[in-house]
C-alpha cells in the first residue's frame, strides 16, 4: 500500500514537473503575439494611454478568454505578460536615463511601488478563487491587464521625458 501511494506520488510529481516546462515553453511570446500588440499598439499611436489600454489590453484579454481550454488560457496570458514586460522596461530605462537625477529616482520608488500593488492585487485574485482550477488563469489574466496598463503609462512617461 504504502509502495503504490509513494508510487503514485512520484508519478503525479514528475507529471507537475513535465507541465510546468511545458507551460514555461508555452510563455515564450510567439510573432503572431508581438504583431498582434505591435499592429494595435500602431492604430492607436495618437491615443492616450488610457485608450490604448481599453483597446490593446483589452483586445488581447479578449483573446486570450477565448482560448479552448485552461491551459492554453494560461499560455495566452503569460506569452502576452512578457511582451507587455518587456515594453515596460525598455521605456521604463530610456525614460530614467533621460530624466533628472530627483525625477529618476522618483521614477524608480513609483515602478517598486507599482510592481508590489500590482503583485499584490493579482495575489488576491489568485487567492479569492484558489479551491478552483482556474485560479491561476484569473491571476495570469490580471497579470497581463496591470503590465499592459502599466507599459502604456511608462510609454507616456518616456514620451514625456524625450521630448
């Protein structure tokens, strides 16, 4: 009994550990993601960032609720999380480099600030549904809305700054 119940410990272990690099191979964004923020982003290029929040994070939210199962749900939020990441920090760092000294450094205190809230909202959701499966979908899902919100700001901020 106890040889079948470590048996099948081990089995559901090496299960968790096979899923979990293929949902990593899953979060790398593909071009057809990059495109698809990069075309909305350019037929919004006049808006302000609330409006290209509405509409690309939108947008791509709406994609990825529609996915067929949870996994690949997951998959949409996390690949679209990185684009929107990486948005993020390349206008987060042109931005502080062309700010004064005090405005970078607010900067800086503003993004720790942001990353705690937005952890931490994220981490209620992920704990308010936890006795379901699709806990980690709705902490992916805001994952991706509070990044892309948060890139189209940091964009308005690099804007501002090289102007």
């Amino acid at each position: 009994m106890t040889k079948t119940l470590l048996g099948g410990l081990l089995a559901m272990i090496a299960l968790a550990a096979c899923l979990a690099a293929a949902q990593a191979q899953d979060a790398t964004p593909t071009r057809e993601d990059r495109e698809r923020v990069r075309d909305c982003l350019n037929r919004h290029g006049d808006a302000d960032a609330i409006v290209q929040a509405a509409d690309c994070v939108g947008e791509i939210n709406a994609l990825c609720k529609d996915q067929d199962t949870t996994a690949a749900a997951l998959s949409c939020y996390q690949r679209h999380t990185a684009i929107w990441d990486r948005l993020l920090n390349d206008w987060y760092t042109e931005a502080r480099d062309k700010l004064d000294p005090a405005s970078s450094d607010a900067l800086r205190h503003a993004q720790v600030a942001w990353i705690t809230f937005r952890d931490e909202k994220c981490g209620f959701w992920v704990t308010r549904y936890s006795s379901g499966t699709y806990s980690n979908v709705i902490g992916a899902d805001c994952a991706q809305q509070e990044t892309g919100r948060r890139a189209l700001e940091m964009h308005e901020i690099w804007r501002e700054a090289t102007q």
